[in-house]
C-alpha cells in the first residue's frame, strides 16, 4: 500500500466480508482479516471517515447525521456474540451538513437522516481498521435505481467537495457477490469469478485506457466476463464506482491492495 498526501482524500474500495464474519474469526477470512488489520498502518490517520456501504440504499443520496449513531446489526443467523459487537465511533453531523450542502449546490437531491446507526458494512471493516473507535465517521448511501453512470457522478460530486481534505472514503462491498453460490457452489464457475475480477484489476488499474474509456467500461460493467453471474444485483460492486468517480478528476489510477480468497472466491480491494 502507498501512503498519501494528508491534504487529499484516501479512497479504498474493501471487500466487508459475509456478515460479521470477520470479527468472529471465520477461517474463511483469515486474508481479509490480516489485511484490513494491517491497511491502516498504510494510510495517514484521517480526520474523518465516509463510508459509501452497499447495505444502504435510497432514492436519494442520504448521509447520517446523529451525533452517536447506533449499530445496526442488519445480519441473521448468527452466534449470539454476533449482535452485541460495539463501535462506538462518533458521528460528523458538521461535515453532513457540509457535503450535503455542497451536493445541493452541485443540483444532486440529498437528505440528512438524524435517526440512523451504522451498518455492517461499516462497523465490521472499521473495527478491524480502527478498533479504538476514535474517528468521527458517517455514511453516505447508495441511489436506489443502482445506475453506475450516475453513482460515478455522485463520486465527481463528492471529490469537489473533499478534495482537498484529510478524509479517508471507504466504498464497501465485495467485487464478487453472489450470495446463493457461497451455498451451491456451481451456480458461478471459478472461471466466471476470477473472469470478471481480472477485467475488473485491469479496467481500474490500466494505464492503456483513457479516463474516457476507463469510466465507460465501468459503467457498463454488466458486459464483463461473468459480471452478471458475479453480481446478479450490483449493490456490492456500486461502492466502487463512487470511488472512481472521485479519483478520476485528480488523475489517480487504482492501485490492487487486496486479491485474495474469502470464502472461496477471489475477491479485490483497490486504493486511489
């Protein structure tokens, strides 16, 4: 991982895991455990964290904006232990009110919610990257019609606005997300998963392609190799398109920090 200019933001794009499997110790994420505990070391401690989570969605873009936002233990099935987890990070109603301000200047509809905690997609990758919970955070939701033009839009949107400030923005997902084949493994071929994420490694990180062809290639990413099979709903895959909305005006390329299994299945986190 490189380390980056505090006066600029961070952004990552990191796989969350199954539920709050990483923070229970599951085998099956013994790599993304290790890099997430690891990934901090390699960024410059930010003053704040925006999380763009694939488990939440909205008509329009929506940032939390209580003081204490709860957790939201939006899983099922699992150990007891699994719903008791804490991260008590503070919220950031001051820089909510600041991006939202600067997104209605900037004609996109956004609403601040007063009332909503922080979801595993949150909590389960930062109590692993910060486990002192001592960062202000808040989250910025997806657009609910799952557009991956206009979710690049809202990335361009958000680098006018945090260009220039010591934030690290975390779009959590997994580049692989078809939750019936973790239980009927032939629903998806290994081919299909490691297809779709090798186009994905060289359409982020290719200096051959123009931003131009780079941003049209994602955003028609239903046309990669076994896309489809791999995310049969993108919400997983959306977060990453505001993270290269937001690099793509300051010029940076991806860079692959994580390619690993979890699960079964290979998966990748990208840093801007």
């Amino acid at each position: 991982m490189s380390h980056f200019n505090t006066n600029s933001p961070h952004i990552l794009y990191l796989p969350h895991g199954g539920g709050p499997l990483p923070l229970l110790g599951d085998p099956g994420h013994e790599k993304l455990i290790s890099f997430l505990q690891s990934a901090s070391r390699h960024i410059e401690k930010p003053e704040a964290i925006v999380v763009i989570s694939a488990h939440w969605e909205e008509s329009q873009a929506t940032l939390t904006a209580g003081v204490t936002p709860e957790l939201i233990y939006d899983y099922g099935g699992f150990p007891p232990e699994s719903y008791e987890i804490q991260y008590p990070a503070p919220g950031h109603p001051l820089l909510a009110q600041e991006i939202a301000g600067g997104l209605e200047a900037q004609s996109m509809p956004v609403r601040l919610d007063f009332q909503r905690g922080f979801d595993h997609g949150m909590f389960v990758p930062l109590k692993l990257m910060y486990p002192e919970a001592n960062i202000p955070c808040l989250q910025l939701s997806l657009l609910d019609n799952l557009d991956a033009s206009l979710h690049v839009g809202l990335g361009q949107c958000l680098y006018t606005l945090l260009g220039n400030k010591n934030i690290l923005v975390i779009g959590s997902g997994m580049s692989f997300h078809n939750i019936r084949s973790f239980f009927a493994a032939d629903l998806v071929s290994q081919e299909e998963t490691v297809g779709f994420n090798t186009w994905l490694k060289e359409t982020c990180t290719s200096n051959l392609l123009s931003e131009q062809e780079r941003e049209q290639a994602l955003v028609n990413w239903q046309q990669a190799p076994g896309a489809l099979k791999c995310h049969p709903r993108p919400e997983h895959l959306l977060p990453l398109h505001v993270c290269y909305g937001m690099a793509r005006d300051c010029g940076r390329r991806a860079e692959v920090v994580f390619d690993d299994e979890v699960m079964g299945r290979e998966v990748i986190g990208l840093l801007w």
